[in-house]
C-alpha cells in the first residue's frame, strides 16, 4: 500500500537546508526518490515515539540521524541497568537518569540540528490526544496491551499514521496502522489476551537485537510515509522469527465493523486498563483480594520453622538465576494441575518476581477451595531489597 507522505506541506513552504545539513545529507540527496526536497520534507517532520526503551531507542537513533527535524518522546520512566541490553538510546553511567534526558542527550551527539521535545508522562486517555495532536506520524514503541490500544485509538481519532512494533523473546511483528484507507490495530486484535497471559519482556524475556530489528523497521516505514516513497506496511503484518530468520507477511484488511477505524463507534478514548482488565496490576501492594507477606516477614518465618508451603510460580530458568531456600518450584501453567499435589489443610505462600503472577496464582487457589494463601509482596525482588541482597536481580 503507498504510503501518504506529508501532502499538507507544499514544496515551497519546506524549510531549507543549511550547508551543514547539505554535507551531513549528502547519502540521502543523492537517492532520486529522495533529493534536496524530500530532505526537506524530512527536516519539516514532526514524529512521536512512544516509550524510549527496546524499541523507541533504534527508531529515535535513525530517525534523528535521517534528519527528522522534531522527534518527541514519550516516556516517564528512568535508565534501569536491566535496560541496557537492548536500549541503546542510554548508557551505564544514564543508570538512575530519566530516560528523556538520556535519550535528549544522546540523539543531540547523533545529529545536533534535530529538535528533541520531551513528554515526561504516562499516556493516558486524559493527555494522549493532547501530547499527539500536531504530530505527522506516531511510532509505537509500547509493551503493554493497554497503551497499544490507546495509541492506536488515538491515531484513528486524529487521522494519524500509527507505525506498530512488538517483541517477545524471538519474535517480532511491525505494522502500519490508521492510514486513510487501511486497518488499525482493533483490526487485527479485536480484544486483547486475558490479563497475565502474554508475560512481559522482564517475565518472558527478549534477544537483545530484536528490538533493534523491529524497531529499524518501523524508522523504515516512518521515513517512507514522511517521504511519500515505496510501499509500506499498512495492510500487511510482517512477521519475524529471529532464531531462524524467517520473514513473512500477512494481508490484514479494514474490519467494516471495527470501532475504531470502520463503524468508528468509538468517539472518543476509553479506559484502556479496564478494556484490557489490567486495572490495579500497576502495583501488587493494591492487591485487595489476595493476602500478602512481607519478605521480612517471611525470612522470619522460614527462621522459626513454621510449617507453610513455599511455592515459586515462576519458570525454571528464572529459578535458575534466583530463588528463596526451600521453595518449591510450580509455574503459573501448571497451577490448575497442581491442585491435587497440595495439602489443603496446610497455609501456602506463593511468590514470583515482583509479585504479579503469583497473585493470579492465589487467585486460583483461592477459587479451587484453598482457605490459606498469602502472597509475596514484591516478589524477589523485594526480598533482595528487604532480606538479601545478594539474591540477583533480572
């Protein structure tokens, strides 16, 4: 499908080129289809990236390097050391930094004509349109459900070209949503998954370089909207195997009936963490129907004797890099099947790595009849913080 370009702007009115940029542009002048004035085009370009980790530190690096005169970012979080392995945008000495400054400062060293504008903020259905309206294009470099949908909706409502990358352990996907005439994201995923089903990059993992991968690719397809040139995405889902490096597509039409981008039923942006039933997941000490220890608590616990069953819920490598003595290793898939292998007159403690998973996990207990559970508040990580210390964190 030909991408839209930036038809709003004429030729005339494009700002021009210092000699500065001249010499730095000189690749992208001599391409036919690009030339003096499509980096022109380039230069009067406004892209938001939102989030700057995995996949906004790949697309903010090249778009800023092609010349993209203001690239905004949307982020609220700051530089973890578990970042590193795949967010290039930063480095060991930003640990602890917020990553807008990180990422300000690094694309500035890459190209020192681009404009860096920061949103230091959550997107939400109060400030989205608000933070995208303005923009020629939005990249969505999102990790949860909940702020897919909200993009995605927000760049229908705004006639926005949505560029969509995701990443899980070897795979990868990427897309072009909300064009004039093809599919949006509720398109291709009309309910998103049941909450903790699709495990986080911290619980599942990722490979370093996918989010590079993907991430290159949605600065591609960013670049050939803006430039009016080739073919991209939109109407396609590309999809990517990295362990066997295998690429392949698969056409995805206009849904007539979705709300969004076909019966456009959806007026406005909704409360996108009931939609996809993660209210509350933010923080486990929330947690109102499920009992919960503190890891001081139980290190106490575990010192007296006392007789409770310990179960980890996490998976058997995770319990490879870090576990609590004495307990019993049960992941969340398996919890269904475990039932009859548990005492139900004894209490049972469950724990995973920040508390989340095994929250749901005694959540089915307690629905399969178990009167004693209590959950680990923060997981182990937080028994690293409170407890040891030389638990590693991941």
């Amino acid at each position: 499908m030909a991408p839209q370009g930036n038809p709003q702007i004429d030729s005339a009115e494009l700002p021009a080129l210092t000699p500065q940029e001249l010499l730095r542009y000189s690749r992208h002048l001599t391409l036919p289809s690009v030339g003096v004035t499509g980096q022109r085009r380039l230069k009067a370009a406004r892209v938001l990236i939102v989030g700057a980790g995995g996949l906004g530190s790949p697309t903010a690096l090249y778009l800023a390097a092609a010349g993209i005169g203001s690239i905004g970012i949307v982020d609220f979080d700051v530089v973890d050391v578990t970042n590193l392995q795949r967010q290039l945008l930063h480095g060991t000495s930003d640990v602890g930094r917020s990553k807008l400054d990180s990422a300000h400062d690094r694309l500035h060293d890459v190209n020192p004509h681009v404009h860096v504008e920061r949103h230091d903020a959550r997107l939400t259905s109060a400030n989205a349109l608000d933070i995208m309206r303005g923009y020629d294009v939005i990249v969505d470099g999102t990790d949860n459900f909940a702020t897919r949908y909200l993009t995605n909706d927000a760049c229908v409502l705004l006639g926005i070209p949505n560029v969509y990358g995701s990443i899980f352990r070897f795979d990868g996907q990427a897309s072009v949503f909300s064009t004039p005439d093809g599919p949006c994201y509720r398109c291709l995923y009309p309910d998103p998954p049941p909450p903790g089903m699709v495990p986080s990059c911290a619980e599942g993992g990722v490979l370093g370089v996918l989010p590079g991968l993907i991430g290159t690719i949605q600065a591609t397809e960013a670049l050939k909207i803006i430039l009016g040139i080739g073919e991209t995405l939109a109407g396609r889902l590309l999809l990517i195997d990295a362990l066997t490096m295998q690429f392949r597509s698969v056409h995805i039409t206009r849904d007539p009936l979705c709300p969004a981008c076909g019966a456009r039923t959806i007026k406005e942006l909704i409360d996108y963490d009931e939609f996809c039933g993660t209210r509350g997941q933010e923080s486990p000490m929330n947690i109102d129907d499920v009992l919960e220890i503190t890891p001081t608590e139980l290190a106490e616990r575990l010192k007296r004797g006392d007789d409770f069953d310990l179960i980890d819920v996490r998976e058997p490598f995770e319990m490879e890099i870090a576990g609590i003595p004495h307990a019993r290793l049960i992941p969340l898939g398996d919890i269904p099947e475990s039932f009859g292998t548990l005492d139900r007159t004894r209490e049972i403690v469950v724990m995973c790595r920040s508390g989340k998973r095994s929250a749901d996990a005694a959540r089915q207990l307690q629905a399969a009849g178990f009167g004693h559970v209590t959950n680990l508040a923060g997981g182990i990580l937080r028994w690293s913080d409170d407890v040891d210390p030389t638990v590693p964190k991941y």
